[in-house]
C-alpha cells in the first residue's frame, strides 16, 4: 500500500466538480442561475457545439467587486449564507458555492464583470483551476461568462457526453423550465447563432407559457389560484382536451425551483382522472409557494429532488386545488385558434 496523502487543491476541485458538473447544461443551470441570484432582468445565453466548445452568459445584474472576484472561486464561497441556520429560509438559487470552483476546474473560463460603482471592470481568466491573469478593463454593468472547452482537462469526463444535438436539447429543457420559474427575467438562447427561446420579462407566466409552448396551448389554459395548509399554489393548467402522451408538459417549481416531485404528478394526474382518458397526462404549469421550513431543498447538489415535511398534506392540497379548479364548466370547449 502507499502512504497515505493529501490530495492537492486542484485535483480535489477536479474530482469535485463531477458532483456538478456532469454536461454543458450543467454548467449553464448554475450560472444562469447565478445571474438570477444577482437581480439580473436579463440574461443572454449562447452556445456552440452544444455548449460543449463554447457558452457564453451574460446578464445586467449586480457585478462582482474586483477584490472579490478571486475568493468568488474558491471552493464553498458564497455570498448567499452564512450559517446553517440560514439554510431554513433561504431566497437564492444557490448557496453551496460549489459552482464557479467547479466550473474553473474541468474547462477554459473567463469572466468580465463590473458593479455599477466601479469605474471599470474587471477581466479574469482561469484554466484548469489555474489563475491565468485578472486586469482592469472597460465593461457595461453586469456579469459575462465565457466557459470554453468543457472537461479538456479530464478525457475520461469528455468522452461521456452525448452529440452536441443531444447537449443542445439539455440546455434548451433547462432554460424552458428557467424561464417559466422566472417570468420577469427576459431571456434569449442562441444555439450556433440561431435564436431558440426568447421570453419578454413582462413578468406574465402565460406570456412565458405562449414563448415556450406555442399558442395553441396558451388558448386552452386555465388560472389556478389556491391556498391552504400554508401551501400557495399559482399558475396554469391544460384543459382537459390538451393533454398529453407523456409526462414531460408537467411543469412544477417549488419557491422559484423547477423540481421533479413524483408526489405531485400523482396528485395533479389523480386529480385529472375524471376528466381525461386513460394514459393521458396533463399539460401543468404550477408554483408552489411554501415556508422553507416545510421542504427541504438541501437533499442533492444539483435540488432537482426535494423532500417535503408533510408529504400527505401537500398531496391532499394539490389534488384539491386542481380538482376543484377543473370543475369550473366553461373548461369543456376547446380554443381553436385561426392561423
Ligand atoms: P453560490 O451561487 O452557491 O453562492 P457560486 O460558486 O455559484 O456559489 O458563486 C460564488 C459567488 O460568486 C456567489 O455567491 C456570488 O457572490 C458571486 N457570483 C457568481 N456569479 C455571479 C453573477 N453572475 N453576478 C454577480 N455575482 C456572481
Ligand atoms: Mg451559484
């Protein structure tokens, strides 16, 4: 056996960033969602090859201080928390302050970024983990990043990810999801320079639910407005007559989140039973508005999954919210929309 060691900094990051890091959206979910974290009404986002070659994000929220820029990353800095305590209310996107190191470690990064007060910006650049250069430069308000090359540096990484078609459809699932839990941030996605998704920031989810899903379902929704048992549910239902061959138009966000919660899909599909044919699933956009200290958002790095503290109370809410609001009668016509 050898002796037992200490692995360096970087190889730590490196193994690291795999909790995180797993493929180009990846990369693109934590910083878009840094740049909402930031106050940002708008972010761009551009990729090439999938965003295996090339992202670029940039977004008009508040900058990051020159004399913050390297702690910025540093593995587990953030400046979302403090103490645990802080992790029962918490109002950001993130808090781990997992995402840049991880980012810097498995690709080519550079940032240009600049706070309203400062006269000039700041330009850093970081490879593998390693500083490159940080120098002042002339930059607009906001924060841009711009991620080359991802797993350049880790073969074994690279070899997994899938054809940039395949990678280009993960970032577009993600930012659809992120523009439906954001509606008063405007975002535009451009793959290979053609633009894919493009929301107003109006702040209008139907607005959000036309840009994303075209407008034959925006014609054929329904507003739900519930609350009970501390849970708020807001958001937009599919009448009946659209639904859909699969699960993948049930769209639920929790405080902001865009979450996976097969507890919901069970509630909302029940509570559809009635009214639409077997094998059929619901077209759903809902938002769920709850105490964080009702769910737990601290479950998995990437809080896709998250744990509720009353599981049968909230099953019971959501079934009784959708129900009721599907026996409202002017639901039975379909909206056709002329061409
Ligand atoms: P976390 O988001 O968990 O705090 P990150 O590693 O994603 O950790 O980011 C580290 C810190 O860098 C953030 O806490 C924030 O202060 C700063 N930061 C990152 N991206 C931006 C941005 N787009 N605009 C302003 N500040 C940012
Ligand atoms: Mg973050």
């Amino acid at each position: 056996m050898p002796h037992i060691h200490i692995l360096d900094q970087i190889t730590i990051d490196k193994i690291a960033a795999g909790e995180v890091i797993e493929r180009p959206a990846s990369i693109v979910k934590e910083l878009v969602e840094n740049a909402i974290d930031a106050g940002s009404t708008s972010v761009k986002i551009e990729i090439k090859d999938g965003g295996i070659s090339f992202i670029r994000i940039t977004d008009n929220g508040c900058g990051i201080p020159q004399d913050e820029v390297q702690r910025a990353f540093l593995r587990h800095s953030t400046s979302k928390i403090e103490t645990v305590e802080d992790l029962s209310h918490i109002a950001s996107l993130g808090f781990r302050g997992e995402a840049l190191s991880s980012i810097a470690a498995v690709t080519r990064t550079e940032l240009i970024t600049k706070t309203a007060d400062a006269e000039l910006g700041t330009r850093y650049v970081i490879e593998g983990g390693k500083e490159v250069s940080l120098e002042d430069t002339g930059a607009p308000n906001g924060t841009t990043f711009l991620v080359h090359q991802l797993f350049y540096n880790v073969p074994a990484r690279r070899k997994f990810l899938k054809t940039p078609m395949t990678e280009a459809g993960h970032v577009q699932d993600l930012l659809m999801h992120l523009a439906l839990s954001h509606p008063e941030v405007a975002f535009q996605f451009l793959n290979n320079g053609q633009e894919k998704l493009r929301t107003s920031g109006n702040g209008k989810l139907k607005d959000v639910i036309y840009n994303v899903y075209g407008r034959d379902v925006a014609a054929n929704l329904i507003e739900i407005d519930y609350e009970k048992n501390g849970i708020h549910i807001t958001g937009f239902l599919g009448k009946p007559i659209i639904t859909r061959g699969n699960r993948n138009f049930e769209n639920f966000f929790v405080n902001g989140r865009y979450v996976k919660s097969a507890m919901i899909s069970k509630s909302v599909e029940d509570a559809y039973r009635d009214f639409v044919m077997q094998h059929k699933f619901p077209f759903a956009v809902l938002h769920f508005h709850l105490s964080g200290e009702n769910v737990d958002i601290n479950v998995h790095p990437t809080k896709m999954e998250l744990r509720f503290s009353r599981q049968q109370e909230v099953y019971n809410t959501v079934f009784e919210a959708v129900h009721r609001t599907l026996l409202e009668p002017e639901l039975i016509q379909k909206t056709e929309v002329p061409d």
